[in-house]
C-alpha cells in the first residue's frame, strides 16, 4: 500500500512540475537530470533566480510587463500554487544568498536551517522542527502583527528560526509560510546546486498542510456589542445581527430612503465580510 501511494504522489508532483515547465521561461526550467532525480527521491524540484537579476517594472503588477513573463523575475517560488509569480502566493524568495519568508500585508512564517541533514529523513515526526509543526498563528490582528519580530531570532530544539537565513548549497531548510485568507503550509527543501548564473536548484516535499488563517479585528462579542449599541442609537429596531469569525449576518428591514444610511453604517464598522438580507419597508 505504501508503494502504491508513494506513486501516486510521485505521478502527480512529477505531472504538476512537467505542467508548470512547459510554460517557465528556459532559465527557470530544472534540466531533465534534475527532474529524474527528484522523481527517484520522490520529492519536487523548481529554480529560483536570485532577485535582482532582472530590471523590474517598478508598481507594475502584471506578469506579462515584467521580466520573463514574471513578476519579480522569478526570484520567488510557492510552495502552495508551483508558480514563480509574486501574485501567486508567494513563500520564498531568493535574495542577496538568503531565503526569506513573509512579504505582504499580516502574511509571515520562518524558516530554519538544518544543516547537512537529509531531505528523507525530515517529517512531521522530526524532534528538532515541532516547534514548526505544533506552531498556531494568533488570530487577533494586534497580535499577528507582532508574530514577525518575536519570531525574528526563535530557538527551539536547538534551531534557530528567522524569518532570512543564508543560503548554502547542500543543506536543508524547513520553512513555515503562512498566508491569511490564502495558505499555511510547512515544507522541507534543500539546496541541491547553486549554478554559474546565480539560480539555485532546490529539492522539496511538503510537510505539513494547515488549514489557512484568518485574521480577526476584534472579539466577536466586542464586534456585535458596537454595531447593536450603534444601530440602537440610530432607531434599525427591526435589524438581526449575528457575528460569527468577524463576519457579521444582517437580517431585518430599514425605513423607506434609509438602507444607504443603514450600510454606512454597519461598513464603519466592519468594511468587508459582511452578510445582509435587509430590505425597505
């Protein structure tokens, strides 16, 4: 049975990667060599290209108007999507000889260096990365915000986490990205060759899928606490709310010529996940 299963996951990672090279620029395309071994370890392989290598498109955020067809030149790599496009869930980056994690908005995570230690051998059981597998992101925005400098210098089990290390061909990094809204996956990877024009060829294999974030802006309680003080105030006497994960369900009917007055008022609140089937009477 395990035979069976390791193909499977061996078929569909091999076919995901042969998807994505059709369509990578030749620079980013692992070479045949690479992709057999990878297939006989039964792990996945891509290139990242130091970043810097190409003149990017300052603020322009479509692939097709930057280098290589790639937003940020391919100096970035998803664990999540296969894509090399900074719009795709971005995970790594590759930049100045070091990997880092965590890049846009509340998005973070870390990454440890493991040294020489073999790709194989790292999984979910491993007793030096529990502190990678067992980790749960805060769910207040407060608090997220903080998570990037706390765990900017982090031991655990004798490693060390940061959020940029050094690269080194020939060692193994285990590496947390997590995405609001979007991703949180642990992944193991490991630098098989830096080549003559700077890309670098990496091994990996998935470790650990979380299911994804969100971030919280305050207490349900205190949420549905302001907005019924706030509709109360204003006389919605026939309105039903209910917040559940900050999302907040409005049911009920507005005065005739209010129900503009009566979303303004509910987004200064909450400007997005918000449910209604308020209507006029």
């Amino acid at each position: 049975m395990k035979v069976v299963l390791g193909a499977v996951f061996f078929f569909l990672l091999s076919s995901f990667a042969l998807a994505q090279a059709g369509k990578l620029p030749e620079i980013l395309r692992p070479t045949l060599a690479d992709e057999s071994e990878a297939l006989s370890l039964e792990v996945g392989v891509f290139k990242i290209l130091p970043r810097g290598m190409f003149q990017t498109t300052f603020n322009d955020y479509k692939d097709e108007n930057n280098p290589i067809g790639i937003r940020e030149g391919g100096a970035f790599y998803s664990f999540t999507t296969g894509s090399h496009s900074y719009n795709q869930v971005p995970e790594v980056m590759f930049e100045q000889d070091s990997f880092s994690v965590g890049f846009a908005g509340m998005n973070y995570g870390f990454i440890a260096d493991l040294g020489e230690a073999e790709l194989a051998q790292v999984n979910r059981d491993t007793p030096s990365i529990q502190f990678a597998v067992t980790y749960v992101p805060p769910s207040f925005e407060s608090e997220i915000r903080k998570e990037p400098q706390r765990l900017s210098h982090y031991e655990s089990c004798g490693l060390l986490y940061t959020g940029r290390t050094l690269v080194i061909p020939g060692h193994t990094y285990v590496l947390r990205a997590i995405g609001f809204g979007r991703a949180d996956k642990l992944v193991a990877f490991q630098v098989r060759r830096k080549d003559p024009d700077g890309s670098l060829v990496v091994f990996w294999k998935p470790i650990k899928d979380f299911k994804p974030p969100f971030a919280l802006y305050q207490s349900d309680a205190e949420l549905l606490r302001k907005l019924q003080a706030a509709i109360d105030e204003n006389g919605y006497t026939d309105i039903t709310l209910k917040v559940k994960d900050n999302v907040v369900f409005v049911e009920g009917s507005v005065p005739r010529g209010t129900i503009n007055l009566f979303f303004k008022l509910v987004n200064s609140e909450r400007s997005n996940g918000i449910h209604t089937s308020v209507r006029e009477k």
